[in-house]
C-alpha cells in the first residue's frame, strides 16, 4: 500500500478529537512517514485551550506539487480520522463531502454539558445509522474497546492509525509506521504500538 | 540526539514553525534565548533548552517578557547572538524595554520573536503585535512558511547586525503550530566570547556605553535610529524572501504576508484565477520596500490586502499609493475596509475564495449544497457542544468550589478578580462564574487593590482576587506591594498548581529546577508575602471545609492584604499525572439523585468530567477512564453516596 497514488493533489486528511486522545501525536506520526517519502505535508493543528478537553482537529495536507496551506476549505476533506463520533460528526459538517471516506471510533467522550446532565449525547448507533444514509461508506469501529483491551485507552489513536491504513488511501505501510514510532517513541512502546496498529488494521 | 541538530546533508524534517524558528536560529549561531510561556511561542524555548548542551546556548524561562528581553539584550551589549520570545500580549509587558532598547541600538544581533494568535484560539484577545514595529521604529519580518521561518532568521541576525538594532520578527499560531516540509542548512561552530566593550565614548556603537538617554537631544540618538529604519527599507528593496507569483499585468493584485499569504495560493488556485490574479508576498512588512511596491501597484487596477487582525499592510500600502499616485495611478482597494474580508478573527482560505469569488463574480461552493445542509442538520442533531472545563482531579474546580461558598456564606456581596492561566475559567460556569474582572497577567491583583481603597466612597462589599504561581512572579507582586504598602484590604488566592500550567509546566523563580534540568533557588511564595507584609495562610484545596473556612476567616481581617495560597499541583502536572489516589465509586443506593438538596449537586454544579449523571437510573456515578481518583466529590455530596478508597 506504500505505493498508492494520491487521489487528489492535494490530498486532504482531517484527523479529530477530544483534548488528550492523541490526535497530535497521530497527525505527526503520519506526517512524518509521509514527509521522509518526499511529499510536501502541511499540518495545520488546532489545540492551545482546546487540550483541555475541547474539540481538537489538525489538517494534513499532502501533495507532491506544492505546500498547501495549514486549513482544509470547507467541503474539500478526502479523507476523516475521528477520533470521537460526535466528533467526527462535527467534523463533517464543516469539511466533508459526498465523497470523503470516514472512519471514526465509536466510543463516545462525553462534553461536559452531557456529563452534567443539561444535554443528551445521542444513542451512537441512531448516529451512525444517519451517517450511513448519508455517506453509505463510512467505517464506525469501536476503537476504545480495542485499545483497552490492549490495555490502554491512549492507544486508541494507533488503532486508528491501523485502520486508515488498511484502507489504502494514504500513502504508508506498516513498516514506516514502525520507523515514525522508532524515531517518535522510547523503544519500550514499540511492541505495544504495533499490536495496536494491527488490531486497527484487522478491524475494517 | 535532537533531530533539530541534525547535520546530515540535504537533511529535511517536518518541523513546526516554532521548531523552523529554532533550526534557523542555531544556523544562525545563536548564544542565548530567553522567554516567557504562552501559547502558540512556548515550543521555542522548549526546543532551545533540548540543544542546549550540544550548542552551547544559554536558555531562560525568564520571570516575564520584558525581563526576557532584559536579558537577551545584555547577551547582544556583549557582542553575541541572542534572541527573545512570546506571545503577542508579552509584547506589551516588554514594550517600556523595548522603545529604550531601540533607542540605545544593539550589538551582536539580536531578534524580538513575537507569536501573534489571530482570532484569539488560546490569548484573552487577539492583539497585534506588527504595530509595535513602526512604535519602536525598528524593522518587522514576517516568514510566509515553514521552510522560510527557518531561512528568515540567519537573514533577520545579519540585518540586525548591520543596523545595529533589534529586528523583529512576527509568527502567528497557523504558522507556529502547524508543521511543513524544512530543508536544513549547516550548522556553525559553536565557540563564543562574551564582553561588554564600555570604555568608548557615548554614543559609540562598538565601544561605547549602551545607554538610551536622549534628553532635550533627540538628533543625538533618534535621528540615528531613524536613519537605520531607513537603511532596512533599502534592503528590503532586494530581500529574497519578499515574492511575487502571478502574471506581467494582473487584474487584481494581492498583497499579503504571513500564513494569509497561503490561504492566498490556495484561493486563487482553487478559484482558477492564476492567470489573472498575481499575489505579492511580503515577508519585510516594515518599513515597507516602496520601489518594489510600487512596480506591483502600478501593474494592477485593483488590488486586495490579505491580512489578519489590524489592516496595518493595508494602511501603510495605501499610504505609499497615495504619494505615487502620479506614477501609479488611481487604484481600486479591497480588504477588511472595503469589508471583503472580515475585520475580526482569523482567516482561512474560505474567506479569501469568497473575497475574490466576489469581486471576479465567480461563484464557488465547498460542498454540494445539498449535502451541506444535510450534513449540517445531522451535526446539530448528534454532535452536542463541547464546552471548556477544568481537567478532572483540577484543583482550580476545588478553589473555586470553596471560594464561591466562602463569599456566599460572608453574606456581603464580594467578589473576585480574575487572572490570566487555565483559572480564567473562573468567570465561566467551569469555575462557578466565581470572577468578575478579567484583563491582563496580575491585573487582577492591581484592580482588586483599587476596589479595596473605595470604602471612603461607600463600598463596602469584600473584594478578592485570584492569580497563579507563574502570574505572580510575572506581574502579581507589584500589585501585591501596592495593597499592602497602600493598606487595601483584599485577599489574594495565590493558586500554586507548581508550575506554568497552562501553556505546559514550564518552571518559573518558585520552580526547584530551570529549563535545562538544573537544580536552582526556588523562591518561596508563602515566605514572599509574608516579608512583604501580608497576613498570609496556606491550605490545601482539596481539603474544601478548611479552605473555606480560612478564606471567611482572611475575609473578616479588614487590616490590609492578605493572601491565600491554595497549593495543589496541577492534575497534569509529572508529580501528579499517573496517580490515582482514591479510588471513587457512588453508592447507587445512597445517591439522592434528582431528589438531591441541590438537584444532582455532583453533576449539575460541581461539573467534574470523571461524574456522570446517569438519565435512566436516575444515579451519579463515576466514569473510570476519566476520574483520576482525587476524592474531591466524595466531600460535594451531601448524602455520603460518593465513596473514596485510598489506594495503598
């Protein structure tokens, strides 16, 4: 899968979430594999107050012509990771189109107005079901359980990783996922984060 | 090793722009760094502080910004290469510095990085820092990208260096934390001598003294600083990073700078308007370059300023317009006054495609319509909002639990004065709506001493104020001193969470280790204000009865000020994150549910992320993944229903 071609020039991923899931390091990881193949990556990261548990969202753009600027515009995502299904949703609205592939976790993070009781996060498979009217392709899997069961929820953006890579949209393959997490990561989480990769791959 | 040091030949690496900053600066052979944390320039120092060592740099978390530029400045008065760094607002602090600065001139190069953050994603506002440029008079450069960020700088110490004069350059969040493509250079020798030549006369650049003192005599030094701005506006004529993209005779010329110079690119390349649109990129926005400006104006009958914040291009360029017109001729000017563009907030390429889409007429849509208002509806329906809060196991939630009750159980309609750090959500329901000023660091502090002298005028409502461990160093004491010089009787709530929290644990004075790991004096808050002449207590804010109690107690005390420390480390905080020390579950037969005193006073009012209100059981009850185990709940309920086990 290392050698697909880019649908689009550029090529627009959007990876999402909620403060403290990751999505950072996810983005950089994948940037990063990209970067050492000789694309031209921008990413654009919206964090700062947002990590303390607000919306994140960072914006990759590859292209092998020329740097893309740090924003998506609206309506142009090719491609959605999320992170978080509300998340995801939010998302969408701004960035997708009838074509944008999305893959989103269906683990839900509560916000703080749901937590308190004022509002209601809605039951995640009436989401999905509305989702998939609207964009029949679209991959919900339950990330969270994978990664806990793995022994750890923090691995739930490398389960993500996993899955954006088996569906062969963008351009990197297993084996430069372990060079990112080696050059990333202290050695130790090595085995861990593969395992993860791998349970995300073998999930959609 | 740091990749940031990187020597391999044709080495590239995806770096942010606040890490481009970096690499160039050390290619640029720089001695020393300093700062102050705030979001989006803290990266800066933290990537200095990694190659410290192995580059032979001197790198500071500087108590504020205008002691940062204090101490950048004496590296350059002893002829090595220094640079100093923060957020847009740290620019004022620094300012008084600053305009001295640029009156006195500089030695070895020195660069004043300021991270402006257009519409205010992480700031309390989104202050524009290039108008400081034409007040200090000193020259302004911005980097278009990430690969430019880095090359910018060696460029920015040698025209400091030529000038003898502090250049300053402008990075804004959409560059600083987002990430491109960089081709390194190489990498100079390290070695670096530092001496401060004084013996000189006066006004001798070299070998002089560094003073600015221009009593009664401005021709003496701001006649000389004045022809250096004049100088740099020559050099800008020729600067490699100012370009131009687009066709001989445009219909429309942008001119841009910054992250808008790309959000530029992508409008006219989404539009299909590269062979009538040329963009004028301008990374020396002042002085202006007025001969290359002029070429351009005078190719195009409109043209359209691209910026964010204040319309400083679109103001200066118009100025320059207006004195050719004779050469160029009438123009016709869009941009945030011809209201194009939006005069708040930050842009993104949507706003560019509109603006041009409406002067070109051409019309554009993102996604179909059809899908968009499908997909719109959806979100309104699944996607609830996320609001901000404080972290769970925080222990602001738990001051500002206490603090609330202490001014309720006084009875006399006090009040507290906000601050700047995560605690700013103190005026949020997050923190209770607990603060009812909110300005810049320390002002709280400064305006409840003005609050506490107003009783000759009838005021008699208890007045108090919050401030963080970091904000006190960096802007509280003065106010402190006032208060207690002045005898206004407020209380301070010094909230020690032991570190620069909110933009990432930085260390500041009260800190046992700096940036470079080094054991240092921490200075001692409690000691501080007390030597100060505050009536002082301590208490620890998960203990909410005794801080409450304490707090009414320094609330009665109407002799002069007074200060609570409510020491807790942040939840996120290394000594801290990890470890759990409760384990907290709700006993379902015990929890009031709706029926509670308070109506579900856990969930409803106290808010912490780790308690859920469970809609069909009718329960609190804890959410495992999220609680981090403070056991502050357990003291909320008044039923008893949440239970605290210490975990051995």
């Amino acid at each position: 899968m290392s050698d697909v071609k880019l649908a689009k020039d550029p090529y627009n991923v959007i990876i999402t979430g909620v403060g403290g899931q990751g999505n950072v390091l996810a983005s950089r990881l994948l940037g990063g594999m990209l970067a050492k193949k000789g694309f031209l990556v921008t990413i654009g990261e919206t964090f700062g107050a947002s990590q303390r548990g607000g919306s994140v969202m960072s914006h990759l753009r590859i292209s092998r012509a020329a740097l893309a600027s740090p924003q998506i515009p609206k309506g142009r995502a090719d491609v959605i990771v999320s992170l978080e299904p509300a998340e995801a949703l939010r998302v969408l609205a701004l960035y997708g189109n009838p074509e944008t592939i999305l893959l989103t976790n269906n683990h839900p993070i509560y916000p703080v107005g749901v937590i308190k009781g004022d509002m209601v996060y809605p039951p995640v498979a009436e989401m999905e079901a509305a989702v998939m009217e609207l964009l029949p392709t679209a991959h919900f899997i339950d990330a969270t359980a994978r990664a806990l069961s793995l022994g750890n929820s923090i691995l739930v953006n490398i389960v993500m990783l996993g899955a954006l890579g088996r569906l062969n949209v963008v351009p990197f393959n297993r084996e430069e996922f372990k060079e990112a997490i080696a050059a990333r990561l202290a050695a130790g989480l090595m085995e861990i984060n593969l395992q993860a990769f791998d349970a995300g791959y073998g999930m959609v | 090793m740091s990749y940031l040091i990187d020597e391999g030949k044709n080495a590239e690496h995806l770096l942010m722009g606040n890490e481009a900053i970096v690499r160039g600066a050390l290619e640029a052979g720089i001695n020393v760094a300093s700062g102050y944390p705030g979001t989006p320039s803290s990266e800066i120092i933290e990537c200095f502080s990694q190659v410290a060592k192995e580059r032979n740099l001197y790198v500071e978390w500087s108590t504020n910004e205008k002691v940062a530029v204090e101490v950048a400045a004496a590296a350059s008065f002893a002829g090595l290469r220094s640079l100093c760094v923060m957020k847009q607002n740290g620019v004022n602090v620094a300012s008084d510095f600053l305009l001295h600065l640029a009156s006195s001139g500089t030695r070895g190069g020195m660069l004043l990085v300021s991270c402006d953050d257009p519409g205010a994603l992480s700031s309390v506002n989104e202050g524009e820092s290039r108008l400081f440029a034409q007040l200090l008079e000193i020259p302004l450069l911005e980097p278009g990208d990430f690969q430019e960020a880095k090359d910018i700088i060696p460029w920015a110490f040698d025209l400091s260096e030529q000038l003898r004069n502090i250049v300053m350059v402008r990075s804004v969040t959409r560059l600083s934390h987002a990430s491109g493509n960089v081709r390194f250079g190489p990498l100079p020798g390290t070695a670096a001598k530092a001496e401060f030549h004084y013996s000189g006369p006066l006004l001798d650049p070299d070998t002089g003294p560094m003073i600015a003192m221009i009593v009664a005599a401005p021709e003496a030094q701001h006649g000389p600083q004045q022809e250096k701005l004049k100088k740099a506006a020559e050099i800008f004529e020729t600067c490699p990073f100012n370009t131009y993209t687009g066709p001989a005779a445009p219909e429309l010329l942008i001119v841009t700078s910054s992250a808008c110079s790309l959000y530029s690119r992508e409008a006219v390349s989404v539009l299909g308007l590269a062979e009538r649109v040329g963009i004028l990129k301008l990374a020396t926005t002042w002085p202006l370059p007025q001969g290359l400006l002029k070429k351009h104006l005078a190719a195009a009958p409109k043209i359209l300023f691209v910026e964010e914040v204040a319309p400083t291009l679109e103001d200066h360029v118009k100025v320059v317009a207006a004195e050719s017109g004779a050469e160029i001729g009438i123009k016709t000017f869009f941009g945030k006054k011809s209201g194009h563009l939006p005069s708040v907030g930050e842009l993104n390429p949507d706003l560019v495609i509109a603006a041009l889409s409406r002067i070109f007429a051409v019309p554009y849509a993102g996604a179909p319509a059809a899908f968009s208002v499908a997909v719109k509806a959806l979100a309104a329906r699944y996607a609830p909002p996320r609001g901000m809060t404080f972290c769970p196991g925080c222990p602001h939630r738990a001051s500002y639990w206490s603090i609330n009750n202490a001014v309720k159980l006084d009875g006399r309609n006090g009040f507290v004065c906000g601050d700047i750090g995560c605690y700013v959500m103190g005026t949020m329901p997050a923190g209770f709506n607990t603060c009812k000023t909110l300005h810049a660091m320390g002002s709280g502090s400064g305006i409840a001493s003005g609050f506490g002298k107003l009783k000759q005028f009838g005021m008699d409502q208890p007045v108090m104020a919050v401030c963080g461990d970091s904000t006190f160093f960096h802007a509280a004491m003065p106010a402190l001193a006032n208060a207690i010089h002045q005898r206004s009787p407020f209380t301070l709530m010094l909230m020690d969470n032991r570190g620069t929290a909110m933009t990432g644990f930085q260390p500041h004075p009260g800190s046992p280790t700096n940036v470079l790991g080094d054991a240092v004096p921490a200075l001692d808050m409690e000691k501080i204000c007390r030597a100060m002449g505050a009536k002082v207590e301590v208490s620890d804010p998960f203990d909410l009865e005794k801080t409450r109690q304490k707090l009414n107690h320094l609330m009665e005390y109407a002799d002069g000020a007074k200060v609570l420390i409510l020491r807790r480390a942040c939840a996120l905080s290394p000594e801290r994150r990890g470890k759990k020390d409760y384990e907290v579950t709700v006993d379902e037969s015990r929890c009031r549910g709706e029926d509670c005193g308070c109506n579900r006073i856990c969930t409803r009012i106290f808010g912490c992320p780790g308690l859920i209100w469970d809609g069909e059981k009718k329960v609190s009850r804890v959410d495992e993944i999220i609680c981090v185990g403070c056991g502050v709940c357990a003291d909320i309920c008044p039923a008893g229903a949440i239970v605290r086990k210490e975990v051995a």
